[in-house]
C-alpha cells in the first residue's frame, strides 16, 4: 500500500516537474491579459519570440495536444493571423473552467488583450474582426417553480 503511494506521489511530481520545464521554456519580457468566455478563464502572456517557429502552450501542453481539433486551434491562434504576427510570439496560456470551445475562445480574447497591450496600433485590425469582443452570454439560471430555467410543469387536466 505504502510503496503505490510513492509511485502515485512520484508520478504527480514528474508531472509537475515536466509542466515546470514546458513554463521555463520562456523568459524575458512578457505582455499579460486575461481573457473570459461563459465560465472559462485564460490567463495568457505572449513573449516576443527571436526563433522563427511559435511555441504555443496551454496549460503546460502543446496547442495540438490540449486543442485536438484543427478548429480550435485555429480559433486560438487566430489574433496573430489576423494582425500579421504570426511567428513572432511565444504563448503560454493557464485556462480554466467550461468547456474546451470556451476555452478556445477564451485564449483567443487573451490574446487578442495582450497584443493590443503590446502594440496599440494592431487595436483597428482586431477590434474589426471581433476579436475584442467579450462574449458575455452565460447560463440562464433556474427558477422556481420551473423545471429548468424556462420550461414550466406538464399540465395535466386530470
């Protein structure tokens, strides 16, 4: 019993330490913004990258490892496209909360947030496309008497 404990509490630290590793792969200056869709939040810094491949890293994963449909990823790295800096950042990205489509889109007003804190000229190209805007729709909440937040009781003559 006490020896599966050690290979479970091992295997928590190898995976802190691998997420540690993905983290410090980045240093230097960063740009910071925060990014919020229905529950999801994403934290995202973008370091101005000297290497001509972006690194993309979302919650200590790659982009195509967290975001395993192409469209998804797309929608997170659609800010750079949009501005033409594609190329030119590394992003690590914390998200949390909702589901993976939120997630995504979360990313991408992060992004979007710290470009704009980086250059504020890129603001026109983005706002044009939408990218800047919070999408603020959320779950509608129950209410009493009702069996979700709208749909009344059957009725029932009898």
């Amino acid at each position: 019993m006490a020896k599966e404990i050690t290979k479970k509490t091992a295997t928590v630290k190898a995976k802190v330490a691998k997420v540690e590793k993905n983290a410090s792969e980045f240093s230097g200056e960063y740009f910071y913004a925060v990014g919020k869709r229905k529950t999801s939040v994403a934290q995202v810094r973008i370091y101005p990258s000297k290497k001509e491949e972006k690194i993309v890293i979302v919650n200590g994963k790659d982009v195509k490892k967290y975001f395993p449909l192409k469209r998804l990823q797309d929608v997170v790295v659609a800010p750079f496209i949009s501005c033409g800096q594609e190329g030119k950042f590394d992003v690590s990205v914390k998200v949390n909360g909702g589901g993976v489509n939120a997630q995504a889109e979360a990313s991408r007003l992060g992004i979007a947030r710290a470009l704009i804190i980086f250059d504020l000229a890129l603001r026109k190209s983005l706002k044009v496309v939408g990218y800047l805007t919070r999408d603020a729709r959320k779950v509608e909440r129950k209410k009493p008497g009702k069996r979700k937040a709208r749909r009344s009781p059957q009725w029932a003559k009898r």
